[in-house]
C-alpha cells in the first residue's frame, strides 16, 4: 500500500500530461525550431489562400466560398458577393477536383483592390479554367469580369491546374492540366491543356509570348508539357518562376519555367501509369527541359511558397512545397540552378497539406485538404534552437 | 473409381485450359495496350526506335499486376458461367465463350474506371478503338478456351 500511495501521484502526472500531448491542438518539434497550431477547424476542401496586406487571410473552398480570417479568427460570414460572380461565372464544382480553386493579389493590389480566382467553369461533361478578376471592396467582391478561359473545355473532372502568379512586368501566369485522360495534348500547341498561359492583368495576350504567331489563341501558351501543374511561384528577387506538377505514379517535378520551354509530359516522365505500364520509356528525351528535382514516388506536391524575410532566417530564400499523399511540407534549398538540401517538415500532423503561405510577418500557414479542413500557423517554437 | 478419375481428368483439363488461357489473355492484352500507349505517344511527336519497343513490352508484361488479377478474376468467373450455360443450355460454345471472355474483359475496365474516379486506368484502353480491342483479345481467350478444352485429350 505504502508504494501505491507513493507512486500514484506521479502515475497520475504522466497519465495528464500524455492525455495533454494527445489532446492539444500544438505540434511541437524540439528536433526542428516550429511550432504548429490549428487555428482553425471546420473548413470545406480549401484549396488556397492569399494575405491581405493587412495581415488578414482569404480561403477559397472548392464549393465556391471565400472565407476571410482577421487577426487568424474566422468572420462569421463569408466573403459577400462570391456566390453570385461565380454563378455568373459558370462555376463547375464536383466536391472533389473541380470548384473554386486558387486566389491571388493584384500586384498593385492596395491601389486598385483588385482580386483573381481560378474556377473550373462549365460542367461535368465540358469545362475549363476560367479565371475572374473582382473588385475587393469592405468585406465584398464586385465588379467581376472573365480574365481568361482555356479551350478546348474536357469532360473529366481531374487535372484542371488552376494556379496563378504575377510575374514582374504584371502578367498573370495560370496554370492549366491535361485533363488526365488527354495527356497526349499537353503536347499539341493548338490546345491549352497541359499549359502554363501568360495573359495581362485584363485577359488580353502579351505580344511577346512566345507562341504569338501561332493562330487560334494558341498565342496564351507561355510553356507546355506540363501534367497537373499545381503549384506556381514567382521568385522576384532572382527572377524565376518555379512550378511543381504531379507525375503519374513517381515523377513529381520541380520544374523552372522559362518561355516556349517544353516540359516533356508525357514524351519523357521518370513516373508510370497508375497500372504499372510505361507512359513513355524515356527519363530524357531532347529538347524537352528536365525538371529541378523529381520525386519518385510521389508525394504529390500541391501548393508552393518562399521565405522572403520569414521568422527562420536561416531558411532565407527557400522554398516550400506542399504535399498531398505525402501529408508534409518539404523545403527545397536552391542554390545555382540546383537543389542543394531537402528536408521534411511537419509530418507529425499527419494530412494532406493542400496550400503553404508565409504571412507579412513571417509566420507559416498551411491549410490541410479536407471536408472539415484546417488552418494551421507555424511559428518557430519558443526557447527551441535548431 | 474409373468415374472419379474421369471427372479429376476434366477438371484438371479445365484448370490447364484456364491456365493457358488468362496467360494468354494477359500478354496480348498488354502487348496492345502497349502498342496503344506507344501510338499515341507517336502521335505527340515521340520518335520511338523499333528497338525501344520489346524493352517497353517486357517492361508491362511483368508490371500490370493490377491487369493480371483482373483478368484472372474475370475469366475465374466468366468462363465457369459460360461452361455452364453450354451445359444445361443448347447454346454454341463456339459463340457463348467468345462472349463470355469479350464480357469479362469489359467488365473489369470497367470497374477499374469506376474505381478510379471514372478515369481511364489502363491507358491504352482510353478511346474506342483500344477498348474494343480489349474485347476483341478477351472474346479470341474464349475460344481459344474451348479450343483447348475440346482438342486436349
């Protein structure tokens, strides 16, 4: 007896803490400087998110929501006047693949309140990315217009891409998939699918595309060869615009992208069809680009950021990539044209992270692909050195 | 005694004709599957050395494990099913197992699809002209299924 009642306190204090471990919402990493936070729960499939200059947040959901956090608390109603642009847009969304996809900010965003989504428009059995740009004015979007809508439309619900980044003279590059089913056109310049686009901030084409001879709006085309690029970034400070796409199974890549380059898909993948048989029998094939790195198998990268001035110095200048079926973040160092390190970041949290942003202030939010979605903060973990 | 050893001799002829069959079935499948893939690689522009293409055959011949169980299962299933219908039926084996195979083929791809967000699984089945193709290879194990069994002693 005299050993129980000795031992019970202490029996007591472990049984709290691992019950406090299991429980709370922080994920902690003493081997690595972060923390992790939900802030919030609850949010249907969102797929990206953008800062306002403010600090606050915008979430697209698939569904066709846009969800605005001030000071990271969720408002109590969604962004006003989305429902009704993205009717009059057509909106196609399946619950999985297609909806409302990605968000970003004018570059001039605090002049003009200029706004741009990517949608999926049309139905199931016909549609295509449409990008709308809004106007973002207290708390409400309006004055929405059609930026872009690629063409040919498909009917297959998977690989619609749908990502965007402004790039230094103000273009907008917008990301467009195969179709899956059609990977053959990522290789056909009258098409679009398998594309990254280049358009002005109001749809029209640049003259200096690449491609700009061609007929038949083909003149869009900014790069091709591409599978089901979800993850475009411009890194303005060097000057280059990385894109992460899925391979099939195995052949993930990082790629640089550079105008009327040729990516490849499916001339030459380091991936197989999901059945096991070759797409192509070549890793290499000339004058395509290989890509950056290559993840096999894959992980299947889904959105992608950089740290500018984060709150982890010494991660300056690399990148992080959001994964899927590899349920992580995976920062990239790239140093003259080539990764130098790799590390897996936040695996302790377990679900497909769909989108990464660094916010004004440096801290890492990710967003997890869910029908009850989390919004998680990472901030480097207090009185924890790397 | 000698009844038993009659019927252990027609089900062992039926398992050898099995056998040789999802064989077969399997490698002309994925042989023009694999021709299928290659085609409409063609057509993107790949220029594909005649000596690339028995390394690309080999290399699906002994990677489709999802295509082998679905043939296995489908002709496990089918061929039985025609089996009976030409015995307690007066039809023609000659056509009932064509169809029999053509049918079990058709259904996997389609299950397959179904199962994979109604997206084409095997590749080299995407338009109709592989599709059919698959069935034609799947009606040719049918009879070559009854072939088999009638020519075996």
């Amino acid at each position: 007896m005299a050993v129980i009642a000795k031992t019970a306190p202490r029996l007591w204090l472990i049984l709290v803490t691992l019950m406090g471990i299991v429980l709370s919402p922080t994920v902690s990493n003493a081997a690595v400087n972060y923390r992790v936070t939900t802030l919030l729960r609850g949010l249907d499939h969102p797929y990206a998110m953008v800062f306002l200059p403010d600090g606050d947040i915008l979430v697209t959901e698939k569904r066709g929501t846009l969800q605005r956090l001030h000071n990271d608390v969720l408002s109590p109603v969604p962004v006003a006047g989305v429902e009704e642009i993205l009717a009059s847009a057509s909106l196609f969304a399946d619950g999985k693949y297609c909806g409302l996809l990605d968000i970003a900010l004018h570059p001039r965003f605090q002049e003009n309140q200029f706004i741009y989504l990517s949608l999926t428009a049309g139905s199931r059995a016909a549609n295509a990315v449409r990008v709308i740009r809004a106007r973002y004015v207290n708390d409400r979007l309006q004055e929405a217009v059609e930026v872009f809508t690629a063409f040919p439309t498909k009917d297959t619900a998977n690989h619609p891409g749908g990502r965007l980044a402004f790039i230094k003279d103000g273009t907008l590059l917008i990301t467009i998939g195969d179709g899956f089913d059609y990977r053959e056109k990522a290789q056909d310049l009258h098409s679009m699918l398998g594309k990254i686009v280049r358009v002005k901030e109001d749809g029209q084409i640049p003259q200096d595309n690449p491609f700009m001879d061609e007929k038949g709006g083909r003149s869009a085309i900014w790069s091709y060869g591409h599978r089901h690029p979800q993850g475009i970034l411009y890194d303005a400070q060097a000057d280059t615009v990385y894109e992460h796409e899925h391979g099939p199974r195995g052949g993930d890549e990082l790629n640089v992208i550079a105008a009327g380059k040729n990516y490849g898909w499916p001339l030459e993948t380091y991936g197989v069809d999901y059945s096991g048989a070759y797409v192509s029998p070549f890793n290499e094939y000339r004058g395509t680009e290989q890509p950056l790195f290559q993840w096999t198998p894959s992980l299947a990268p889904s959105g992608i950021t950089q740290c500018h001035g984060c709150q982890w110095p010494e991660w300056e200048g690399d990148l992080f990539i959001s994964m899927l079926a590899g349920k992580r973040v995976v920062r990239v160092r790239v140093r003259q044209g080539a990764v130098t390190e790799r590390e897996d970041l936040f695996e302790a949290v377990g679900e497909r992270v769909r989108d990464v942003r660094f916010s004004p202030q440096g801290a890492l939010y990710l967003i997890l692909d869910d029908s009850r979605g989390r919004l998680l903060k990472v901030v480097p973990g207090a009185g924890i050195s790397r | 005694m000698r009844k038993a050893e009659v019927v252990l001799a027609a089900v062992a002829k039926g398992v050898l004709a099995f056998i040789v069959v999802v064989v077969f079935v399997y490698a002309m499948g994925t042989i023009v599957q694999c021709l299928f893939v290659l085609a409409a690689l063609k057509s993107a522009g790949a220029q594909i050395p005649l000596s690339v293409i028995p390394r690309v055959v080999w290399h699906d011949l002994t990677h489709q494990s999802f295509y082998a169980e679905g043939v296995l299962v489908g002709f496990g299933v089918a061929l039985p099913t025609a089996a009976l219908l030409c015995r307690f039926s007066k039809l023609s084996q000659s056509w009932v197992y064509p169809l029999a195979g053509a049918t079990a083929l058709a259904v996997m791809l389609h299950i397959f699809n179904s199962n994979f967000y109604g997206l084409t699984f095997f590749a080299g089945t995407r338009g109709w002209s592989g599709f059919l193709s698959q069935l034609a290879v799947g009606a040719v194990g049918g009879r070559l299924f009854a072939a088999v069994r009638a020519q075996w002693p």
